[in-house]
C-alpha cells in the first residue's frame, strides 16, 4: 500500500529518532519485497537508541532468506542470537538457523546434480 508506505517514510523523516517506526517499517519492506530499501532503513535503524538490534538482524535475515541468500541470511541470523537476551528469541533464531541451513544443503545437493 502507497499510503502506508508514504506515513512510514514521513515518520522517518520527520522524527528519525523516534524507535517504535522503524520495526514496523521494516516489517513492511520486507512483505513488500524491498530489500534494497530494507537495507538502507536498517543501517539507520542500527544508530537509533532504542530500536532493537536482534529484531534488524531478524529482518535482515528474513529479507536475505527471501531472496535466497542462505548463507548470508545465518550470517544475519547468528548475528541476532549472539545479542539475544530473551530465551524465546533465541530459540526462534536457532530454529531461523537451523532452517536455513536445511534449505543451503538442499540447494547444494540440486546444484551438484545439475553440474
């Protein structure tokens, strides 16, 4: 939706520093397939206090997984679980992991097939 999309970047702009935009921006971009954008909003997202760094990673790996970037979707991954605090985030992260790396093995064993 434009309109969304428009409210969220005037957030943003307006007040860059006001946290609780950015997750459901972020959010946005990447059901919305704008990883390029994605990326940029979560490097600015990264210097704002308040934001949490576990859930850009999160995303970031998400947007990664998306385009089917597996190894660098759990070098996202691994980054968010390193910093997690909460036991069930973490738990969620191991899981993101562990899927990922299932969906890199497969993805290996049709390369080596097709070669």
């Amino acid at each position: 939706n434009k309109t969304a999309e428009q409210h969220f970047r005037y957030a943003v702009l307006f007040n860059p520093q006001f946290a609780d935009t950015y997750p459901e921006y972020l959010r946005y971009l990447l059901a919305v397939k704008k990883h390029t954008e994605l990326f940029e909003l979560a490097e600015k997202a990264l210097a704002v206090p308040g934001v949490s760094a576990v859930m850009i990673h999160t995303v970031c790996g998400n947007a990664k997984e998306q385009c089917g970037l597996f190894r660098e979707a759990i070098v996202y991954y691994e980054l968010a679980a390193r910093i997690a605090t909460d036991e069930y985030e973490y738990s969620d992260l191991l899981s993101d992991i562990k899927r990922v790396k299932q969906k890199a093995e497969k993805e290996n064993a049709v390369n080596y097939i097709f070669q």
